[in-house]
C-alpha cells in the first residue's frame, strides 16, 4: 500500500478520477500513467523514421537537382558563337533577309526564328549553335537550347522537409511525454498520500472528432508541514462523464512529493 503522509478517511469515502488508482492506492494494481512506454516507444520510432527517410529525400533531391544543374550547364558551355552575315536584304520581291555561317568546317544558311529589327543594317551579327549539329541554332546572346525543365515535381522537393517537420513534431510530442513518465516515476516512487477536499469541478467536452474532453478541478488539502493548499488542476484522463462529476465538498487523494510536486488522484 502506498505510505500516508497524514490519517486518511476510509476508501469507500474517496473519490478517484482514474478508478485504477484505487488499485495503486491499496498495492493492488500499478499508478494509472498517461505517458505510457508504448506510447513512447512509437512516438520515438516514428521520430526517427521520419528523420532518417526526411533526411534521406532531402539529400537525393538536392543531389538529383544540382546534377541536373550542372548537367544544364554543361551543356550552355558547350555552345559554340561565330560570326554571321546577313543576306537577302536587296529588296527584290522573292529575297528574304537570313543568315549564313561556318561551322564545322560547312556553310549554313537559315533563317531567323523571330522577326529581328534591323537585320539588314549592315551590323555584325552573332549566331550561337549546338556542336555537333549547327542548324540548331540561335542569334546570339540567346541559347539554341530549349528552356530548362530540369526541376522536379513540387512533391519531391517538399517531402523531405515535411517529412523532418514531421519528425520534430514527433520529438516535441516524444519531449513531453518523457518530461510526463519522469514525474510520475517521481510520483509513485517518492511521493506520500494526503486527503483533500474537492472546491469545484468542470467538465469541458470539447468540440470536433480530435478535441478529447477535459476535466478542471479545485481543490484545497494540508500539506505536511500543516500549511493549506489551493491548487487548480486539468486533466485529460479520468473516469467521469459530464453528469457523473463528482460534486464539491468530494474527497480527494493527493500524492504529494513537496510543494512543486504533487497530483489529484
């Protein structure tokens, strides 16, 4: 049986808001926890996993971009510029202004892909093609290369990151839970049961599917030390529906640990 720190009134008399603890109370059964080891262990796993695959996408996405990148600009680098002269600019009725150029040891003459003010202004004009076939094409400065595609889908690049937001929401969650089990291992292992007086309690039921209902009460008890004590408390796990709250002017029990540590049970 767990030791009492003063006289206790008889069993039958007290109100637990997690029923097992009536068990804990007698030696019977253990402490109700709420941050159970299961728990925890999944919360970690899954913090983990997340982590490592987050981690993982991130890299490969980022080694996948910047091959694609450099594979990009490789390719620029390769372009080759040569001088071109501009022909057809007689205005006779079937002459049509366009370029001739060398490359690779040949003569090409194409014409422009656009409209080009001034073509036939006597100006020097470049043209920038793609080795290893010159009609490919384009006036300089602009690239005969079509226009880069070489990002990946928006689910690639973001995956990793959610998935590493993921697994820090999972540590927080894991951080809380292990702050949890420290307390009540610090509850069950130091702490003494004292007898307090209900002051008030609210049930608050929550609202959607993910909002779990929640219980606040008031209560007033004497510590050790023969000082009163008013403490205002929320719980999240408790045995009661809303019209089944026990009234006030109930008795309650209270491990107590000191001052700074002590729960309703």
């Amino acid at each position: 049986m767990q030791r009492a720190l003063a006289p206790l009134p008889d069993l039958s008399s007290i109100v637990f808001f997690r029923k097992a603890n009536r068990a804990f109370v007698t030696g019977r059964g253990p402490f109700a926890v709420e941050a159970s080891m299961g728990v925890r262990r999944f919360m970690r796993w899954g913090m983990w996993l997340f982590f490592v695959v987050g981690v993982g996408m991130c890299l490969v996405v980022g080694a996948i971009q910047f091959h694609l990148h450099q594979q990009r600009a490789d390719l620029e680098a390769s372009l080759v510029t040569v001088d071109a002269k501009v022909v057809g600019c007689d205005n006779s009725a079937t002459s049509v202004p366009h370029f001739i150029y060398k490359a690779e040891g040949k003569t090409y003459e194409h014409f422009s892909h656009q409209t080009l003010a001034g073509m036939c202004d006597n100006k020097p004009w470049k043209i920038t093609y793609v080795p290893g076939d010159p009609d490919k094409f384009a006036v300089a400065p602009d690239s005969p290369l079509p226009e880069a595609d070489d990002n990946l889908d928006a689910e690639y690049i973001v995956g990793g990151p959610v998935l590493v937001f993921l697994a820090a929401f999972y540590w927080m969650i894991n951080w809380f839970q292990n702050r949890r089990a420290r307390k009540e291992n610090s509850l069950v292992s130091e702490g003494g049961l004292l007898p307090a007086e209900l002051i008030k309690a609210k049930y608050y039921s929550g609202s959607g599917d993910g909002n779990m209902p929640s219980l606040r009460i008031d209560y007033r008890f004497k510590a050790p030390d023969g000082q009163l004590v008013d403490k205002r408390q929320s719980l999240s796990r408790f045995d009661f529906y809303a019209k089944t709250v026990p009234p006030a002017g109930s008795t309650i029990l209270i491990l107590y640990v000191d001052k700074e540590l002590f729960e309703a049970l």
